[in-house]
C-alpha cells in the first residue's frame, strides 16, 4: 500500500510526507569564512596584523588571497598569500572544501 491509495492511514501518509520533506538535507553545508582563516593562517604579530581576504578577480571564486599589513608607519602590504578553505573547514569540524558556483566567489562551503 502507498499513500497515493485512497485508505485510512491518509493522514498517517501526509504526516510521513511532511516529515520526509521537513529533513535536513544529507551534505551538510555551511559558508566558509575566509575573514577566520586569512587570520588563522597568517596572525596579528608584533610588525604585522592579521591578514583579511581581497578577492582579486570579482567572477572567480578560486581568486580569494590572504592580504596582511605592515603595523610599521608607512609600512606596506603582503599580498597575493593563498587562502586554504579547505583547511578551515577541517579545522571546524566541517567537512570539506566546496565551491558550488565557480562564478561566485561567496559560493565556497563546507559540506559534511
């Protein structure tokens, strides 16, 4: 028997419909936060601050680097320093590292 058939249990097969779609989905996901990981990958020291991410090439999520400031007055900037989203999400207990729209560089996930 199926809940197309007209039975009975119709109200018992529209409350395992709605609970079949209320489920989370399978692959978890959850943004990936490059701001937590250019700084995880390259700290606040005493001649430097944290690092923050720049995205080099607005259309490509694979542009995003790790930029970092000299505290120095008139100190200059390290740039073009690779970001490791996939290192984030390990380190966070996320799975791994997925770009879901290589054009959309706010596209980058964790998935379980």
């Amino acid at each position: 028997m199926n809940c197309t058939q007209a039975n009975t249990l119709s109200g018992v097969c529209l409350l395992a419909m709605w609970l079949i779609s209320a489920a989370p989905a399978t692959a978890a996901e959850t943004a990936v936060d490059l701001g937590t990981q250019c700084a995880t990958q390259y700290p606040d020291t005493p001649t430097m601050f944290a690092a923050t991410p720049t995205l080099v090439a607005p259309g490509n999520a694979y542009s995003w680097r790790c930029e970092q400031r000299l505290k120095l007055p008139g100190g200059g900037v390290i740039a073009n320093l690779p970001v490791d989203a996939g290192r984030y999400c390990a380190d966070h207990g996320l799975g791994h590292a997925v770009v879901l729209d290589s054009d959309d560089p706010q596209s980058w996930r964790c998935r379980a």
